[in-house]
C-alpha cells in the first residue's frame, strides 16, 4: 500500500483461488458495505495461484492482490492478513456465500473495544442457513460437534467453531502468533484468541448458498479431522491427562485390592489375571500422563499455549533429582518383591509353588520396576526440556 495514502480504517481479507464466478460481487459488496458502515476501507485479494483470471477481475473492480505462493487455506490468508493495513480485518470466502455488504455489526461490535468478533451461522447462535448453503452432514453433526468440543475443551464463547466471517484486530492478530497453514487455520486464530485473553464476540450472519458452478475446495471429512486433531493436539489436558489420571487410578485401586486376594462377587472372580489388566491401566495412566506434561512444556517453549503457572510451580517442586531418586526407588521395591518371590522359590528348592500367590508379588514387583524406569527416564526428558527452555530464556536475556 502507498506510504503516503492514510491508513484504512477496515481491511477485508479475500483468500482466492480460482473464483472468478463470484469474485467481481464480493469485492463489489464489500465496497458498498465501506460506505454503509461508514469507515474507510480496502479489499484485499489474496491470490493462491488463481489461473482463471482472478487477478485481473480483482485488479478491475479496485482490490489490491497480494499473490501467496505457498498453497494452503492458512496460508492465503496469513499473506492476506499480513499484508492488509487496515487496524480492524475481517476475513471471509470469496465464493459469495458470505454476505459482504453487511459488514456493519462487525465494525460496530470493533468500536465497542472487541478484538475477536465471529459470525455465527447456527441458529444457535441467531444465524441462518439458507436452503442448499450447507450440506446436512455439516449442518447437523461437523460443525455444532466441533463447536461443541472447542467450547468444552477452550471455554470458548462461539456457537459457530467454524464460520469463516469473522473480525478482529491488527493487534489481536499479532498476539494470536498463528502457525499453521491449511484448514486447521480457522480453529487456531479462535483458539489462540481464547487462551490469550482476547475481547470475544459474536453476531448473527446469514449464509447463503455459494455461486461457484464447481465443488467447493473444502473436504468434509478430510478436513473435519484436521480440525479435530489439531484441537485435541491444543489441549493436552483432555487428550493425555484427563484419560491418564483417570485410567491410572483405576489401575492403581484395583491393582492395591488385589494385592490382599482374590474378590468374589457372586460367580465372578477377580484374581490375579485382573491384576495383571490393573497393571496395565497403571502404567499406560502414568504414561498419558507423562505425555501431557511433555506436550504442555513443549507446546509452551514453541509458543503455541500460554505459560501454566500451576505447572511451573509443580515441575519447579519436581526437580530433575527428585524424579530420579523416586525413580530409583519405586525400582529398588520392584527389586525386592521379586528377591521376596525369588527367596520362596528357593526354599521350595525350586520347585512348583503357588501360582496365584506367587504372582501377587511377581506383578507388582514388574509394575514397580516398569514405572520407576518411566519416571527415571521420564525425569530426565523433563530436564531436557527445562534446559531447553533455560537456555533460550538465557540468550534473550543477553
């Protein structure tokens, strides 16, 4: 944009390949809807390798094109973004099924000091689908489970996870520090608007079915479970933790009954192969949980999740030394449960003894020595982490 020009007010932010159906009305609608919400704005096309003359007809009806050689829906959009100089940048499809002229509830919704201010579609959330906008199968089970699951997993306040008119900040872009470059976009910018703190709002939108004559370049499936991945990967909490402390408890509970005896409820018998199944809930819940502290501090050294100070004071307490000696000794009780079995089975002169009571302490000797190897191991991938993290603290200091 030319220096000497004053900066706009609003920036739309088209990503565009091959939309020369519908290009030439969004871009006129959003001119219009300049005037009827009464700021000073621009139109930026951001091309992603359109052969179908989009650039021209953008150029024509008085869009600035930005080309994005990188493919990618993530990526057309960042190079949009990025390039736009507008203060306020509100983002939508150019295939005409947003409807670009009433941009104004946006533009109040940024006055009023919001920072994040999403359409909402659902009707949920006051939105309207009109007939043929929206396939069923998106309709009625993607779009309110993967809104469902944002809001449950992020506490965020949107009732349309996925709506791709959304408003925000220059400001708030740049806090939000994005970084993928597909489909999976659209869940991080409301992600990381959320666990950063943004002002966050939504109005209702109407979406109208698309004027393109070919497929849309979404895949229903395909890019559903990008958007699912990538929000269970955000979450660390409920993908590893939640399901390891759960397991790991009930491994753990029944592992410390057995351990007396069988138990008999009725005709069904719990023995020493239920022990066994314990063992195994056990350690597979210290290695989830394992997992989600690793995925937490890494996330957090990448700058992808805010720092947790919960976890900063627990793994401040929990120091490298004190996951190896507790390592070390969950180790030695597993090494003396079997010197205990190994002792018996010596005075029977190494003969058969019994099966059940022997494997009593068999099993917990091997969980015991099994889980002081995770965390000994464990311990030490942590303090690779923390020194990780040291040193790069270190280098910023300097």
């Amino acid at each position: 944009m030319d220096a000497n020009l004053p900066r706009p007010e609003l920036s739309i932010v088209m990503p565009c390949l091959n939309e020369a159906e519908t290009l030439a009305t969004c871009i006129r609608k959003a001119r219009q809807a300049f005037e009827d919400a009464g700021v000073k704005g621009e139109v930026v096309v951001a091309d992603n390798g359109s052969t179908d003359g989009s650039q021209q007809i953008a150029i024509e009806e008085g869009a600035r094109v930005v080309p994005v050689a990188q493919k990618g829906y993530g990526n057309a959009l960042r190079g949009g973004i990025e390039a736009a100089a507008g203060k306020w940048i509100l983002m939508g499809d150019a295939d005409d099924s947003y409807d670009f002229s009433n941009v104004k509830p946006f533009v109040e919704k940024l006055r009023e000091g919001y920072e994040l201010v999403m359409g909402c579609r659902l009707p949920s959330g006051g939105g309207t689908v009109m007939p043929g906008a929206m396939p069923w199968k998106h309709r009625w089970i993607g779009n309110p489970a993967l809104t469902f699951i944002g809001r449950l997993l992020f506490k965020c306040p949107a009732h349309d996870f996925h709506c791709g008119l959304r408003a925000f900040t220059a400001d708030g872009y740049r806090r939000m520090d994005l970084r993928t470059t597909g489909m999976e976009l659209a869940s991080e910018l409301v992600i990381k608007s959320t666990l950063k703190g943004l002002r966050i709002t939504e109005v209702p939108i109407t979406l109208h079915p698309d004027g393109r004559s070919r497929p849309p370049h979404l895949r229903s499936w395909r890019d559903g479970w990008r958007h699912l991945r990538f929000m269970l990967l955000f979450s660390p909490r409920w993908m590893f933790l939640v399901p390891g402390v759960f397991v790991g408890l009930l491994g753990l509970t029944a592992l410390c009954v057995l351990s007396f005896g069988q138990m008999i409820f009725g005709k069904v018998v719990l023995d020493v192969g239920t022990m066994m199944s314990a063992s195994m809930l056990l350690l597979i819940g210290v290695q989830l949980t394992y997992f989600a502290v690793f995925a937490r501090v890494f996330a957090e050294h990448e700058g992808l999740l805010p720092p947790h100070l919960g976890l900063r004071k627990v793994l401040s307490f929990l120091t490298l030394e004190w996951g190896v000696l507790f390592g070390l000794l969950m180790c030695l009780g597993g090494a003396i449960l079997f010197g205990s079995a190994f002792w018996d089975w010596w005075k029977a002169g190494f003969q058969s003894i019994s099966y059940s009571e022997n494997l009593r302490r068999i099993i917990p000797a091997s969980t015991f020595i099994v889980l002081g190897v995770q965390i000994l191991f464990g311990s030490f991938f942590l303090g690779v982490l923390g020194m990780k993290t040291t040193v790069q603290v270190s280098r910023i200091g300097a």
